[in-house]
C-alpha cells in the first residue's frame, strides 16, 4: 500500500479546487475573500476573461499596462487560503498579494484607510501543518516596501491614510471577544483579518513571494462598525487597495523582481 503524495499527485493536472491548469493564471495573482470583489478587480484589468469559477475561487486573468495580472478568490479563512496559494503555485503563480477587508486596532486608524502587513500573528490553525508555532508569518519584504511606497502616493493628497505593521490572523470571527480584542490592542497590533499568516508561510516554504493590503471596515478598539449598514468608505478602500496593488505589481515588474 502507498500513502497518498499530494505535492506529487498535484502536478500538472487541472487543479481540484481552483479548476484550472497551467498557463491560464499569471505569475503575478491578487487574492481577494470575497468572489463578488474579482468582479470589482477585474475592471481594473485590459482584456480580462473570466478562467475558472469552482467553490468560492473565481478567477479572472487579464492585463495591467501590459504586464499580466490574474485575481483569484481565496474563500474566507486561512484554510481555503492555503487550498487556493497552493494550487496556484502548482500552475505557475509567483508573486500574492492579498486584498482584503480588516478591523483597525489602533486609534490612529480609521474606516477607509489602508493598512499593509509587515508580519502576523498566527492565531490561526492552518500555519501549523507547515511550520512550528513560533515559527514567525512574514510578508515578503520587496513586495511589501513596493505596496508602502505606492499607497502613500496614492493618499498623499486624498482622505485615507496608509498604516503598516503586525496583523493579528484570526480563526473565528464571532469567537474574538473583547477580552481578547483588548489583548492585541495591547500588543501594539495593527489589525484582525482571516488570512495573511496562511498566504505568508505557504509562500515562505513554497519560496514565493507573499504580501497583504487590507482596506480598514471597522475600528474595534473605538467600537466602531458599519454592520448592517452599507460601508462606502470600505467600498471605496477596496477601489483605492486595487489601484495600489495593480500599480505596485507593474513598477516590481518594471524593475525586474526576481520571480
């Protein structure tokens, strides 16, 4: 009897959970939670066509000022985050950046802004199949400086600020109670979102490049929140983090990012 070899029965076939094959998605992949945000994504994209739509991974691959860009949903959580890195990463993705929503730790932070990831805390389940506990989730440091450097550009002159620093990566939404949310705020954390710790170890021991922008939708320490409402100035942060990551990609790739 021979056990299963998954890194091995992977290659080269149309993959289980993203439904796609190789040369149908970009070295260059934005991962947003949602499927409805690659729709929002893909307008931003020339020539855009939607690859592959299978589970809650939906994949459109287009083109940024000529360079080739694929956006693909990752689910909510680490778990499916992982799934979709993975299988990307067997069909040829390179570089991830993550665009995703978050909770603001900090007073300093407020509804709309932007915050990028320097590393995260892994309060999560997932990292664990790969790494130690204290094994530490760190984005990648060229892509990270680029998405930082193009964001405060891109706020120079308009409302929301970019902020960056450690995120907390959190397993249960309804499970962060505010004991535990005045925890990490007083850890100096940045904020709370589902997903940058998975995406960060899978990239570091695949050897690929891994970063993440989250547009802020609620300020927990101030207890601020739009649930049940419709959050433009998250609408509108979700816009202004696509714009920073499309352009940040075209100036990496401008510069000749090692892939």
């Amino acid at each position: 009897m021979t056990v299963v070899n998954k890194d091995q029965s992977t290659q080269g076939i149309r993959q289980y959970h993203i439904g796609m094959v190789e040369g149908e998605v970009a070295e260059y992949v934005l991962l947003p939670g949602d499927p409805f945000r690659t729709d929002i994504i893909a307008n931003y994209l020339e020539d855009a066509k939607l690859v592959a739509h299978k589970r809650e991974h939906k994949t459109y691959t287009g083109f940024y000022k000529g360079v080739r860009v694929s956006v693909t949903s990752t689910g909510m959580g680490c778990p499916s985050t992982a799934i979709a890195a993975e299988e990307l990463a067997n069909i040829g993705a390179k570089v991830f950046i993550r665009l995703g929503s978050c909770a603001a730790l900090q007073d300093e932070i407020n509804i709309g802004d932007l915050v990028v990831t320097t590393g995260a805390m892994k309060n999560e389940g997932t990292s664990k199949f790969y790494v130690p506990d204290n094994f530490p989730a760190i984005a990648d440091l060229e892509v990270t400086a680029g998405l930082i450097e193009v964001a405060k550009e891109y706020c120079a002159d308009i409302k929301p600020e970019v902020h960056w620093g450690i995120t907390s990566t959190d397993d249960s939404f309804y499970g962060e109670s505010p004991e535990w949310i005045q925890k990490l705020i007083d850890l100096g954390l940045k904020n709370i979102e589902m997903e940058a710790s998975a995406l960060f170890t899978v990239c570091h021991r695949r050897g690929l490049r891994g970063a993440t922008i989250c547009a802020v939708a609620a300020n927990h320490k101030r207890a601020e929140n739009f649930w049940g409402k419709r959050n433009i100035p998250l609408e509108e942060g979700i816009e202004l983090e696509t714009q920073v990551a499309l352009e940040t990609i075209y100036r990496l790739h401008q510069s000749g990012l090692t892939l």
